[in-house]
C-alpha cells in the first residue's frame, strides 16, 4: 500500500502541476509565435483580462526543465498592454525564490497568483485587481498548493493533494479534512464546488490488495458531501495493487460536470498485464456515471482549458469542438538563427493555454525543445492564434 501511496502522489502531483501540451484547435491553423527568448527561463502560466491586458508568469532558471525538475529561482512576470512585452517584478511579498506559479482567475473580478517557495513550505498568494497587487495572508500548514478556485476576494479555497481542503473568508483560513485524498477543484458557483480526487475502499477480495477507487466530494455552500462515483475493477486474474483515481475536474455547467483519472496497477509483476483505462466521468445534476470513450485521438486526454461555447482545450495535441470533432492545430518552427536549424527535431510544449477575451485569439506559453545532432537546446516562447 505504500508504494501504491507514494505511486499516486507523484501522479497527482504531475498532474496537477503544469501540463505539457501541444497544440490544439481548428483545421489549417497554426500558432504563430508572439516572442522566442533565448535566455529568459521557464513560462509557467498565462492568464488574460482583455487584449490590451495580459499577464505571463516564470522562473529564471539557466534552462528550461520539461521532465517536471523544475528548481526555485527568480520569479518575474511578463505584460502586454496591446503594444508590447515588458517585464514585471513579482509581488513583494512573494521574496526571491518561486516556482510552480500559476494564476487563477476570480470570479469577482481580477485574478490571483500562487507561487510556492524554495522552502516548498510556504507558498504565497497575491491578488491583482487591475492596478495594484494585495497579498492574501500565507495558509498555514499546506505545504504546496496543487489547485485553486476563487470566487471573490473573501471566497478562495485551496488544495494541497492531501484529504484536506483551505478556505479564506477574507478574515481568516480555515481547514476541513475530507474522506478522500483530493486534487483538483472547479465549480460554477460559491455554493456549487467540486473536488476529486480517490479514497480507500477497503480490501479487496479478488486481489488481497486494498483498493483505491475514485472520490468526488461537493461543497453546497454550507457543507462537504461525499457523492458516489462508479467503481472501477480489473478482470480475473487481478493484477498487484490496483488503483483508480480522478486528476481533474472541469465544471461546465451545474448539471455538466467532467472529472478524469485512471485506471491502472502495478505493473511488472505478472504476465499479460490487462491495458490501462483512461477514467472519464459525468455529474449531470443527479449522478456521477461513466462516459464512452471519444472517437479518435480525444480519446484519452483530458481538458485543460475551457474555449468558451467553441469547445475544449485537452492536453497532447488535442482540441474537443462543441460538436464532437476532434482536432489537431499545426505547430510552427523556430527558425534557423541562435545557433537553431529549421531542419532540427523541434517540439513545442505549452504550460499555459488562454484565449483572449473579446477577441478571435489565443495565447500560449512554454518552450520549444530542439535536438540537433543529439545537443537539446530551448527556447521559451509566447504563441497566438487567430481563428
């Protein structure tokens, strides 16, 4: 059980922490790049309030990590005010050493910025309402924060991947301790959230193994209730250590709500090993149920960001339109300057996707990594599309 244990925080965390993500969204477009730096460090994350007011986040560290090693360095902000790219200090609050930044959106307005510390035991949080920044006072005892939703300045609630669940008042933060390890929170409404995650479900007769299974729980605005989601078991003969447990949740509507995870074991212990499965479930409004599994290659990813009416950012190279199509966008080429060849294995990874308010576009974060006669290089980069 503790290596099952130890196997699913990695898990979640990779998953909660930035994904790597190609590109994505309709037929003959492409990203363009907006801005390729040699130099500047790690993109983390994007996040945009109109076409004249857009905010880009990293960490100055010497190269760009895309295997998940990222180490604290200077953290720095990017913003575009319609003209250009300039470079803004982090919040004063937040000191030197950051990473894993990320931004959240309030619902009441402005957004929020999380930021862990070198300490990995402090992680800061500052509110931007359009001209100055505000710090949210630390939430004590959390550790890293793996998710976040905000739904006005006195209402921000955040996880750690543990069972426990912080939510800030205005006044003060306060804890709840879940029946369930969970990781990923949305909702459409303060009295309408959702976080998933897996819990124990005992031992399990047909492998001897206790058994992890999916956990969704909801807060209705008073109290956290536990909802029943399916079960998921693997056929005779039962393979060691099985587990299933949800990443992700994206809350589309109250009756339309989608959570992903997987299905899986310890593998490398018994022959004909049973495949993987992908995890995808539906709240809509009564229960939780299994859905069918997406014509083409949707199949297996998982949202990332929300495009509004038009459909569903998934990771891998993937975009879900509202009709059921699946996508792929084209990726550009760094050209050959920098020491770059066009003709070089090149792969664009984006840690960030956000369209833009008001407008037909939308921007990307990340960096392209090339393999040249087997020397990796990168370069961190900005990429727009215009549909």
């Amino acid at each position: 059980m503790a290596r099952v244990n130890a196997a699913l925080a990695v898990i979640v965390l990779v998953f909660a922490a930035a994904v790597a993500l190609y590109t994505v969204v309709e037929p003959g477009m492409s990203w363009k790049y907006d801005k390729v730096y040699k130099d500047l460090g790690r993109l983390s994350d994007v996040i945009a309030t109109a076409d004249d007011d857009i905010w880009v986040v990293g960490n100055a560290t010497d190269t760009v990590s895309y295997a998940g090693d990222d180490t604290a360095d200077d953290g720095f902000l990017l913003h575009y005010d319609g003209t250009r790219w300039q470079r803004r200090p982090m919040p004063a609050a937040f000191g030197d050493s950051v990473y894993e930044a990320r931004f959240d959106e309030v619902d009441s307005g402005g957004f929020l910025l999380t930021a862990s510390l070198d300490s990995l035991e402090a992680p800061r949080m500052a509110r931007w309402d359009g001209t100055r920044w505000t710090p949210v006072p630390e939430i004590p005892d959390i550790g890293r924060v793996v998710d976040v939703r905000a739904f006005a300045t006195d209402d921000i609630w955040a996880l750690a991947g543990t069972s426990r669940v912080w939510h800030w008042d205005g006044t003060r933060w306060t804890a709840t301790d879940l029946p369930a390890t969970v990781s990923a929170l949305d909702g459409v409404a303060p009295d309408d959230l959702w976080a998933v995650g897996y819990q124990g479900s005992g031992e399990s007769e047909e492998s001897g193994h206790e058994t992890i299974q999916p956990a969704a729980q909801h807060w209705d605005g008073r109290s956290w209730t536990s909802t029943r989601t399916p079960e998921y078991r693997f056929r005779d003969p039962v393979p060691a250590e099985p587990v299933a447990f949800l990443t992700s949740v994206r809350a589309l509507a109250a009756d339309d709500v989608r959570a992903y995870g997987s299905h899986t074991f310890n593998h490398g212990e018994v022959e004909d090993e049973p495949a993987d499965e992908h995890i995808r479930l539906r709240w809509d409004g009564t229960r939780w149920s299994k859905q069918p599994s997406v014509e083409g290659d949707c199949a297996t990813r998982v949202p990332v960001a929300v495009d509004g009416e038009r459909g569903v950012f998934l990771n891998g190279n993937r975009y879900l339109t509202a009709d059921g199509d699946c996508e792929r966008i084209k990726r550009p080429r760094l050209p050959s300057t920098g020491g770059i060849r066009d003709s070089s294995q090149q792969s664009l990874w984006l840690n960030g996707i956000e369209p833009i308010p008001g407008t037909d576009e939308v921007l990307g974060v990340g960096h392209v990594q090339v393999n040249q006669a087997g020397n990796p290089t990168s370069r961190s980069v900005i990429v727009r599309l215009k549909r």
